[in-house]
C-alpha cells in the first residue's frame, strides 16, 4: 500500500498537543522528503550543526549543511531545533589547546565558547528558535555529579552556566536547553533537577529540558517517564523529547556487545512495538502543557543511528515508519487515539 489520502499527517493530528520533529541529514533531506513534509513540522541536525561539523577549525566555518536544512524547514514551514553547542563529543581538539599544544586557557577557552555562539547563533539567529546549548554534561556514576569533560577542565562546574549566559545574550529570543540522556533513570534524573534547579536559582537563562527518549520496549517504564516529567515539570520549565526512539533490542552493556541476538522484525515486534508507543504517545499528550516538542532521532527504519548503537551492524527498527518508509503499526495507533 502507498502512502495515499487515507494516511492522516502525524503534525496535524498532534497539533493541537506539540509539534512533531525528525533529525534530518543532508541525505535524508533528499531521500525522505516526502515523510518529511507530510508528516512533521520540526527538524533537528544529526550531526550538521555540531561543532567539528561547523566549525572544525578556529578560523574555518561549514555552514553549506545546515544552511540547506534551514533552507528545506523555511521552504515547508518548518521550525529547527539547534543542536548542539557545548558538548563533551564531537569537539575539535583545537578548541582545548593553544599555539603551543598546551591546554588552552580558561580565558582562551572562554573566548572560543563566545566566537562559536555569536557565529552560530548569529547566523541563525531567526531561523532556530531553541537550542540544546549543553548536551551530556551529567555523570552516569552514581558517585559523581558532572560528567568530566574537557569544558569543564578549561572553565570549571561553572562552564554550564556561562554557556546559558553567553548564548542568551547572542540570542535573547532563543529559547534555551539542557539536553540529556538516562534521564529517566532515578539517579540521573535527581542530578539533572538539581543541575536546572541550581542554574534557575542563579538566574541563570534556562527555558526547558530535553529529554532524548533513546529507549527499549520495556525500559524505562512508562511510570518512571512519568516521574521524570513531572519532576522536570516541577520547575517550570518546558520539556522537549528530543532523541526518541524505541530500539526492538534489549540494551547491551560493553564487554558482550558481540554476543548480542539479532532479531527479525515480525508482526508480533511490530505489535509489542506499536503498544509501546501508544502508552508513550498517551503519557505526552497528557502532558502537552509542558511537552512542547517530540523529535524522532531519524524517520524511518531504512536509516537510524540506532543500527550501529549500541551495537555495531546491528539492525533496528525503532521509527514510525518502515524501511519502505510506509506508517508502521505504531503510527496508526498514534494517530487513532479517542480524543
Ligand atoms: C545522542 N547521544 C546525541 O545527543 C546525538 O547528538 C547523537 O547523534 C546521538 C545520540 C546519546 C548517547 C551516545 O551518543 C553515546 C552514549 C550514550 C548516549
């Protein structure tokens, strides 16, 4: 069956709760631009707007990538979700070391952190209208609070504040995020309240929180996606499911990712999977006062990160859409809920 009339659009079923994203890349543009038009009205850079993308040497900036995805949201009345700018990964070297190979100032540091904001933000400054200024930065020891990176080596804990500060003062209008993953994880999920609680008493500009959603079809369970929530909630801050994706595979830890079994993605996954989605789709829309956005990280099954995470050349099938890109059964029942 092709995609034809009957198929309804997943953004204008969910408008009346939180726009509906996708990361895109410069393939995907191409090669799933008929889903993308049809069914969402946000797209998020995979990788276009990272920092080693954009901006791999201090002198030199990319901007042909992102420009054309700002270019295809502008065209289909899309918005864009900027990410990310203060990250431990996918960082150039160079922005941690000086002329002389020897860890970089915190001053020089600093100044970097500034030129790469009042580059990017100013650039896009009227096309991305949030931004996951800090990604990552929370440990997942449960003996350890930050995670260490080489940000906060140059500028210390209080590196995740500057950020917010600096990127509000380059974009005032920008609604600004911390971004994280494991957040619905007990431990994890206390430590990202008391990191938003903290910068919010310092008056620090923070304007949500974005939660990934890199899931399983058990875990985490929808009562500790709700807890997260309301406890996100909590602080007045809106949230953004920024990631979600609902891996068919049992998580799989370091040491035995070889021995991890593939699966085939027969009715019966397909249903379970379904199922699942239907309870988280039902848990957002109660909580569409606060749930502002949900992003896909991908949009259908033939391309998804999540085929070479955590597991390498494993495949997954963790969208709404197959790898014919027609709706799946999790589609359908996303968008046939009683209203
Ligand atoms: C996310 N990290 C990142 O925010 C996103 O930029 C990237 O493309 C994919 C997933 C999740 C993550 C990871 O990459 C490695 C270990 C744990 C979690």
């Amino acid at each position: 069956m092709s995609e034809g009339q009957n198929t309804p659009s997943l953004r204008d079923v969910y408008r009346p709760y939180f726009s509906i994203g996708a990361a895109v890349n410069p393939r995907s543009l191409v090669s799933h631009a008929d889903l993308l038009r049809t069914h969402f009205n946000s797209v998020t850079a995979e990788n276009e707007m990272k920092f080693e993308v954009i901006h791999p040497e201090e002198d030199v900036y990319r901007f042909d990538h992102a420009d054309a995805l700002v270019q295809f949201a502008k065209d289909n009345g899309m918005r864009v979700r900027g990410h990310t700018l203060v990250w431990h990964n996918q960082t150039p070297d160079w922005v941690f070391v000086d002329d002389a190979g020897q860890p970089a100032s915190a001053d020089k540091v600093r100044r970097r952190m500034r030129a790469h904001m009042e580059t990017v933000l100013g650039r896009y400054q009227n096309d991305v209208y949030c931004w996951d200024v800090v990604n990552e930065a929370i440990s997942d020891h449960a003996d350890a609070y930050l995670r260490p990176s080489r940000w906060m080596t140059a500028l210390g804990d209080g590196y995740i504040a500057e950020a917010f500060r600096c990127a509000h003062e380059i974009a005032p209008s920008a609604l600004l995020f911390y971004n994280d993953y494991n957040e619905t994880k007990p431990d994890k999920r206390d430590k990202i309240y008391r990191l938003v609680a903290g910068l919010l008493d310092e008056g620090v500009p923070i304007h949500g929180i974005g939660m990934q959603g890199h899931w399983m079809m058990t875990e985490p369970s929808i009562e500790e996606i709700r807890d997260a929530i309301e406890k996100y909630a909590s602080l007045g801050v809106q949230i953004h499911v920024t990631e979600l994706d609902i891996s068919v595979h049992e998580y799989v830890h370091e040491p035995d990712k070889s021995s991890a079994a593939a699966r085939v993605f027969d009715e019966r996954l397909e249903r379970e999977q379904a199922d699942r989605y239907e309870q988280l789709l039902q848990l957002f829309r109660e909580y569409s006062r606060v749930i502002r956005n949900v992003t896909w990280w991908g949009i259908a099954d033939d391309e998804t990160w999540r085929d070479n995470f955590p597991v390498k050349n494993r495949k997954d099938w963790p969208l709404m859409f197959n790898e014919q890109h027609q709706p799946k059964e999790a589609f359908w029942r996303a968008v046939n809920f009683a209203k």
